[in-house]
C-alpha cells in the first residue's frame, strides 16, 4: 500500500499510471548493472520514480576525469567507491526505496546471485564480455534486458525481452573493440533516460517497448533512427529457446515496415 | 544503376551519409563500400582489416535486411539498393 506521503510524492506520475501502477513500481526490484556514464541517469530516474529496490553493482573508485557525464558523483567523491557514493545520492533522492550497493567486478560466477530475483536487469556497463553475461543471465531467468550503449555523441538502446524479442547476441554477435571512448556526458543522459523510461514502462505496462527495435540515436545532427532487429535461431545464447518471431527467421535484421 | 549508402555514427563522421553511387553491374557489397570507403583513410580502417574485409562487428544491412559481413565479398548490389553500414558502440 501506499503512504499518504507517497501518493503526494509520485501525484503527477500517479497521473499517468494510476496508484496501481505506483504500487507495481514500489514493488519491483531493478538490477543496474554499472554505476558510471549511464548508470547514474538510470539509478536516479528509477530512484525518484518509486522503484521499490534498485541493485546497483561497480568495482570502480570515483576519478576526476568521470564526473563530465556521472552525474551520481561530484567533487567531494573522488576517491570513494562508486557504490558508496552511488548510495549517499541515491538516498538522498529517494528515502523511501531499498538501495543495495554492491562493491565487486561482475563474472560469470558471481552474476546469478547477484542479480538474485531482480525483475528486470539494466546494462549500464562500458564492454560487451560483461554485457553478454548480463544478457544470457536474463535469457536463463526470463526477464527483460534493457541495452544501452555510447560514444561520443552517438548511443544506441534496445529492450530484450528473452523468448521473445532478439537477444544481445543475436543483433551483435561480434563485440566492438573496447577502447577509452570520449564522450559528452549528456550522451549517457539521453540513453540512460530513454533505458529509464523502458524500465518505468515495462514495470507499468504502459505504452510499446523497443522490442525488437534498436534505437540509435546520433547527437552531433540531433537525429534518430531505428533498425527493425530479429532473432537468430543459431544463436548460442537464446536460440535454442521457442522462437517468439517466426517470419523473421529467415535473417537477424527484418525489413522496417 | 544506381545505388545508395548511408554511414551511420562515427562511419557517417569519417565519411559522410547518403552517398549516391552509380556501380557497374557485378559490383560486391565489399566493392561498393570499400570504394567509397577509400576516401578518407581514417574511414577506411575503421570499417575495413588489413586483409581488405570487413572488421567482424561491423553491421551491414541491405534494404533493411542483414548481411553477414563474411557473405558481402559475395554479394552483388543491384539497382536501386539501399545499403547501410553501422558500428556498434560499447561505452557507457
């Protein structure tokens, strides 16, 4: 149920979705894999919207050079772990909800216990080995991946829905080179945000999902696009799974209607 | 005939987008690109190996459909094609 207190806090989101969906939010756990460029926009939407438990995982210490675009740190962090820093501002912005903030790297060993009984993961993470491990973890457990990607002033997001829409690698089977990449900070703002959104709508049930759909979103001329993405029945991380789009089996990438 | 390429993301900083080219009949899609690709070297290494293929993560698509970057060497362009070439970004 919810307070008195939070009916007024979340009134002009309530507007949107109802107390019910208040409710579903404040109920729901999100696992945020990464508490960097595009960690922080994600943890603190989901934090001042109502999500009920946020997970969130870094190894890193805060560095100068990162607060240009992680907004969940400022000067007086440098120095502090992540996590302990991600949970001050968290708690800060949001009283209400549980945050757990985990101080570890993320393998393939320790995944599954991390992500626990979360209801959905989010991909915050700047490499694709940690990204494919994310998303075999959420095709294993059946609940939904939300991508988000940057360089520069370009960024690309889709949702994943397992047994369902296409998996991580079904649309990248190949991962891009890891490398320093520069980067304005409110690039992470909009995917982080557009990620956010997914997250707070999938919870609700309101509106369409990227699903199936990868947005890719290039700010130096402010434009964006969208490639129609199908699954790949030889894919090792979800192909053996029952095909949720069987017209678009014949290819990864259908044609946009 | 007549045949368009778009560059998305860094590929469109190096190289520009929607490039209208004219290819001659026969023409790869490994050929088309790597033609226009041979513009800006920058560009070209970004897209292209040293063995002249494409890098494995690059996404190319035809008329909307994928084409596994292994096939392209293989595959010709025909009239009125519209290609597009996609790098996939890793940051976060």
């Amino acid at each position: 149920m919810l307070s008195e207190r939070e009916r007024e806090r979340y009134k002009r989101q309530i507007l949107l979705f109802g107390e019910e969906g208040q409710e579903r939010l404040k109920q729901s756990h999100i696992f945020i894999a990464g508490a960097g460029g595009l960690g922080s926009p994600i943890a603190i939407y989901l934090a001042v919207a109502g999500v009920g438990t946020i997970t969130i995982v870094d190894m890193d210490v805060v560095d100068q050079s990162n607060l240009n675009r992680q907004i969940l740190h400022s000067d007086r962090d440098i120095g502090k772990k992540k996590t302990v820093s991600a949970l001050e501002k968290l708690r800060e912005y949001n009283s209400d909800i549980t945050v757990n903030a985990v101080d570890t790297t993320i393998t393939a060993e320790n995944i599954r216990e991390l992500v626990g009984r979360a209801d959905g993961i989010v991909d915050a993470m700047d490499n694709y080995p940690v990204r494919y491990l994310l998303n075999s973890v959420a095709v294993e457990k059946k609940i939904p991946f939300f991508h988000g990607a940057i360089h520069g002033f370009y960024g690309q997001a889709t949702t994943i829905l397992p047994g369902k829409t296409p998996c991580l690698e079904c649309i990248f089977p190949k991962a891009p080179p890891k490398e320093v990449f520069p980067v304005v900070g409110a690039t992470p703002g909009v995917i982080g945000t557009v990620q956010a959104t997914e997250v707070i709508k999938y919870l609700t049930g309101q509106g369409s999902l990227l699903e199936g759909r990868l947005l890719i979103w290039d700010g130096l001329s402010s434009t964006s696009e969208e490639i129609a993405v199908c699954r790949n029945p030889a894919c090792p991380a979800c192909g053996a799974g029952p095909a949720g789009n069987h017209e678009c089996q014949s290819t990864f990438f259908c044609p946009l209607p | 005939m007549s045949v368009k390429v778009r560059f998305f993301a860094r590929f469109r900083e190096l190289l520009g987008t929607d490039i209208m080219t004219e290819p001659g009949a026969g023409t790869t899609l490994t050929a088309l690109v790597s033609g226009i690709a041979q513009k800006n070297r920058e560009g070209y290494d970004a897209i292209f190996d040293e063995h002249g293929s494409f890098r494995e993560f690059v996404i190319l698509m035809r008329n909307g459909k994928r084409v596994e970057t292994t096939e392209a060497g293989k595959t010709a362009v025909a009239d009125g094609d519209e290609i597009a070439v996609f790098p996939p970004v890793a940051g976060g």
